[in-house]
C-alpha cells in the first residue's frame, strides 16, 4: 500500500513543478489572453492537467514498477532506494529544464519546445548558441526558477522515499489490489484518455477555442518535444499524397506543359532578353526584418525610413513570404529557390548537394561571386554549403580583426557592409561583373549598439529592439551612401529581404509576422518603381533576378518570375506546421493534417471556415503539400536527380 502512496505523492511533486511552470509561462504572456473568458483559461490549465500527467506517467513508470516489488518484498535496500532518488531526480530535473527553456522559446517563435530548438545544437553550432544564451539576460533569469525548484524537488522526493524504510510486511491481499490500481492508473495516464476507442492523447486535443496562446498552453513541452522528435526520426511526412499526383500540380503552377529536353520535372528553357550590360547582384539577407517593422506596412515610428524610400524607389513586393523561421532555411529557399523543409538545417545535407543555384547559374555566366557573413564559416556549415553552389570566396569571422567582434554572433552590420565594399572594389577590380550574398545579424538578441561614433540613435527613449532595428537601416543606408560615389554602383542591382520575420502575439498557430518579409529590389539605372501587390515567396527571388538581368539559363526550381508570372499562393513552414496563403485566406495544417484551420486573416477573424468553405480550404492544401511532397522526393531521390541539381 506504501508503494501507492509514494507513487502518488511523486506524481503530485512532479505535478506541482510543471503547474508552476506553466503558470509562469502565463503570466509572461498575460497580454495574450485578452479577450479570453476565465472558462477558457481554465480550460487550457485542465488540458495542461492531462498532458503533464501522460509525461509525469512516462517519468515514473519504472519507479513504480520497482516501489510494487520492494514493497511485496516489504524492504527497499539503500543502494537501490538512491538509484530511485537519482533516477527520478534526473529525468525530472532535465523536463523542468525543458519547461524552463520553454518560456523564452514561446516568446521568440510563439510554439512550445519542439525539436526544431534542438537543430541550433549541432558540433558546429552548440557554442555559439550556448554564448548567445548566456548573454542574454531575458535567457538567463529562467534558470532561476530552474534551479530553485529543482533543489526544492530533490530535497523532497528524498523525503518521499524515506517512507520506503518501512514497508508494510503481510496484508497480501491489500497490496494487490493497490497494485493493479496503481498499474492501471499508470497505463491510462500514459494513454492519456480512458476511451479505447478513441487514440491516445495527441496535440490536437489541447486545441478547444479561437485563442492560439490558450490552446498552446495546455501543451506540456516535453511532451511536445519527445513527439516532434519521433516524427523527425520517422521523416515520413506527406507519405500519403501521390508524388505524381503532387509533381503534376507543381508542373502546373510552374506553367510547364512540356517535358524537358533534360528530363529533369521542373526545368524550363529561359532564353536570353539581350541584356544590354551584366549587371552587378548584391543579395542582402536581413537577420528578423519582419515587413510590420517599416512605415508601408503601418508602423508609425519611423524606424526603417531608408527601406521605406528604397520601397518607393525600387521593386517593392508587399506580399512577400520567407520560406521558413531560421536563417538558415532562408539562405538556401533565396539562392536555390527550392522550398525550405523542416525538420533539420538544409544547409547540412550529406553528402553536400549542389543545386542549380543563383551563384552557380551566375558563376557559369562569368560572374565573380562571393557570400559575405558576420560569423564563423563553419556555422550552419555555410562554408560548406556555398562551396558547392558557386560560391568562390565566402568573408566571415575569421578574416576580421577581433577588435571588430561585437557579440555571439560577430561583426555588426555597418562592418559587415564596410568588408562587403573592400570585397566589391576587389572584385570590381578584376574587370567581371559580381554577385555577393550578404547576411546581417545586428538585429538578433543580444542586441549591441555601435559606439556613439558610429550610431547615435535617433530615438533614444525606444526600447532595445526598435534601436537596433533602426541602427540596421542605418547601416543599410549608410553603405548604400558610399556605394553610390563608386564606379561599379550605377551597374549593380541590389536586393534587399528578411530571411525571417519576427513573431508577435498571433491568433493563429502560425504568426504571419513571422514569415511576412519585406523584398525590395533596388537599381535606379534600371529599374522603373513599381509596388508588385501578388503573394511571392523567397523561392521566387532568384528566377525574378535572372529576368530582370534577361540571361539565358535553365530554371529547374520551384521559383517563378515575379514580372512575368503571378503566382496565387505563398507557401512556407514553421516548426511542424506549414501554412499557405492569399491575400484573404490562411490555411494552417500540422504535418499529419490531424488539425487543419481556414482563417479569414485580413480581417483578423479567428473562426475556422475549414468546414464551411471546404474547396477553398483543399485547394491550398494540395498547393501547399505538392510542393513539399515534390521537394522531398527530389531532394530525396539522389541517384535519379543528383545530375539536374548542379
């Protein structure tokens, strides 16, 4: 009998830690249950009831199993009663991290802990990850919680199992019965649902109201993690849509109605335009701009006012989509204009895949080209990754003084642009036109301002965020400045987006403000301004430069000329959800199309109309899922497409 009342009183100690995570959780984000009934919240506490018992059930289970023995043999011996104590101390105290971990990460990519935060940690990346963490204050005060309730749990659970000093002898009857409860207790709180006709617990049960935040709190992040973890290893997403069926629709909306002379599904012969001159290409991957930061998009302080005016002096795409949530995804989506998948970084395929990218169509074509970044090569395996899609030179850390080194994350941009204008004039040099990719990444926690020197911002009473959002346009203007007393400038086609947005407080599963960035593309010589109002997508970036330039060449992409072709919906992915879009609709779906929500977003409406516009809904889930289902099968099958990809 001892054995159930220690088992129960662990699972409450348990219990009691995840609530008050999950309550702190909630305070942090008190802003984003307004309009919320007390019934509503409740509810998301009860769902958070349901889903911390089935991971507490999968901590204990084995402790369980052993108090039943010990007990039937009425003594535990000490050596077996400490593995108990750090058996469950270590399992527990590594979840409450998870759930100390979880706050911060809702805030920065409004989703519970999942695997996705796990990519970050690879060899190459977990130091830079681990200094960026500790730098920022924000991070750190979690770990108070962290700690003091991990101490607290420890020195109670000891006390717990003190009680197994003196385990009842005899009353055989008494002990069965207790056990086969308790059993049963364990197995329907792993299920996580009495109803055998019905699965066991999964995500979609924690969603039950409008409220996006009220439906992610119910969630118990470890067991968000654990589940995100097993779908990465099985990888089988998208398994039951036809991949002919999917490649067809592509092909579709590519506007390819002939095969190809290469036998490659998606490639299209794009003559030449007769170019009068080669122009120069400077990409500019911008760390976070989200598009609600600049004045066009309704922000009334002013702090983009040099993005605004390339927006009005250069080709501004208002409707304009990243592929994805992490750098990463947008610089391989931007030079290979193929769809971003999650989960892993694509920049880390094995062995490297070289692509029919932007650099190397370019390089093929004379040009010199190069990639410009704040941070060590070997970070998102960038050296490697651009090493085989045309990259000649690729400028990172470790060719800058150190004295130049601002945080975590390297130089800050107005360097990044100064080392990118010595490169240019270099380039220039040698008498062939160039492409440089450049990436910027002042605008990412920890947040440094330059010296005064250099910036002073021009509003001092703004918060951290906004002054280095404003000190990024800075620098953005300030080289554009320098850059047009050179020879080369009158000849170049600059191109500015985010690689990501910034996710605020959202209704949806999926914040628009995360993936909704600003494109500009920007050559006063050549180009006539004009706002393109379709939906576009990073993929398009690189088939859209290449019309504009009117070099000849082979499209094998999913990306189209933004120009001459409009395309209908934006696709792109965050986390293991994936979402597609119009200027109206919003269609969300988790990779398993177990929830699945329709959104009339423009009008900020939270109802899902899944049920009552059905054929709208289907028609962007088969535009969104044909060209995940393609991009896996051709980036999957090696053997068979490994001679079109280069």
């Amino acid at each position: 009998m001892k054995s159930f009342k220690i088992s129960v009183f662990i699972y409450l100690l348990i219990l009691a830690v995840f609530f008050i995570f999950r309550l702190l959780l909630f305070l942090v984000n008190l802003d984003s249950v307004s309009g919320a009934s007390f019934g509503e919240v409740l509810m998301a506490f009860a769902n958070g009831l349901r889903f911390d018992t089935t991971t507490i059930t999968y901590i204990i289970t084995i402790p369980v199993l052993t108090l039943i023995a010990t007990d039937f043999a009425g003594k535990m011996p000490n050596p077996l009663k400490l593995s108990l104590l750090w058996f469950i101390s270590i399992l527990s105290c590594v979840a409450f991290l998870v759930c100390a971990a979880d706050i911060p990460y809702y805030g920065e990519f409004v989703t519970r802990f999942n695997v996705s935060a796990l990519n970050e940690f690879t060899a190459g990346n977990a130091g830079n990850v681990a200094k960026m963490i500790l730098s920022e204050p924000k991070f750190l005060v979690y770990l108070i919680p962290f700690v003091g309730l991990s101490v607290l749990f420890v020195i109670v659970l000891r006390k717990i199992l003190d009680i197994t000093k003196s385990f009842d002898r005899g009353q055989w009857l008494q002990k069965t019965g207790f056990s086969v409860l308790l059993i049963v207790l364990v197995f329907f709180g792993m299920r996580g649902r009495v109803d055998f006709s019905r699965k066991p617990l999964t995500l979609n049960d924690a969603f039950f109201c409008s409220n996006h935040f009220l439906n992610q709190l119910g969630l118990n992040p470890n067991y968000v993690l654990i589940r995100s973890a097993r779908e990465k290893m099985a990888n089988n997403y998208f398994a039951d849509v036809d991949a002919d069926k999917a490649l067809a629709e592509v092909q579709r909306q590519l506007g390819i109605t002939e095969p190809s002379d290469d036998g490659f599904p998606l490639s299209r012969k794009v003559p030449a335009n007769s170019p009068t001159k080669r122009y120069n290409i400077v990409v500019v991957l911008m760390e976070s701009m989200k598009a609600g930061n600049m004045a066009h998009f309704g922000n009334i302080k002013n702090i983009t006012p040099t993005l605004d005016s390339l927006a009005d002096n250069g080709l501004f795409f208002n409707t304009f989509y990243s592929q994805n949530t992490r750098t990463c995804y947008g610089i391989f989506s931007t030079l290979t204009a193929f769809p971003a998948m999650w989960p892993g970084n694509p920049l880390y395929a094995t062995p490297l895949r070289p692509y029919e990218s932007l650099p190397s169509v370019l390089q093929h074509n004379g040009y010199s080209t190069a990639a410009v970044i704040p941070h060590e090569r070997d970070y998102d395996n960038l050296y490697g990754f651009c090493s085989a899609n045309g990259i000649d030179t690729l400028l990172s850390l470790e060719d800058y003084p150190k004295s130049e080194v601002a945080n975590t994350w390297g130089i800050p941009d107005h360097l990044v642009f100064a080392h990118t204008m010595q490169l240019i004039d270099g380039m220039y040099a040698k008498g062939k036109p160039f492409f440089i990719n450049v990436l910027t990444v002042s605008n990412h926690l920890p947040f440094v301002l330059p010296p005064s020197n250099i910036y002073t911002p021009a509003h001092p009473n703004y918060n951290d965020e906004e002054k280095e959002i404003e000190y990024a346009d800075f620098a953005i203007g300030d080289f554009l400045k320098k850059a047009s007393a050179k020879p080369w400038y009158d000849s170049t086609i600059f191109v500015f987006l985010g690689d990501h947005g910034k996710p605020c407080d959202t209704p949806y599963p999926i914040s628009l403000d995360f993936v909704h960035v600003p494109l500009i593309i920007y050559c006063p010589s050549l180009i006539q301004p004009k706002t393109y109002e379709q939906v576009a997508s990073q993929v398009d970036v690189f088939p859209t430069l290449m019309g504009l330039m009117g070099i000849g060449y082979n499209n094998s992409t999913f990306g189209m000329d933004l120009t001459k072709q409009p395309r209908k919906y934006a696709y792109f992915m965050n986390g293991d959800k994936y979402g597609v879009v119009d200027h109206k609709w919003l269609y969300i779906s988790d990779l398993q199309h177990s929830t699945q929500a329709l959104y009339r977003y423009m009008d900020s409406d939270t109802t899902n109309y899944i049920s009552t516009n059905r054929e709208k809904a289907t028609e962007m889930k088969t535009f969104g899922e044909s060209n995940w289902k393609t991009a896996i099968v051709l980036n999957g099958n090696r053997i068979e497409v490994s001679r079109f990809l280069r």
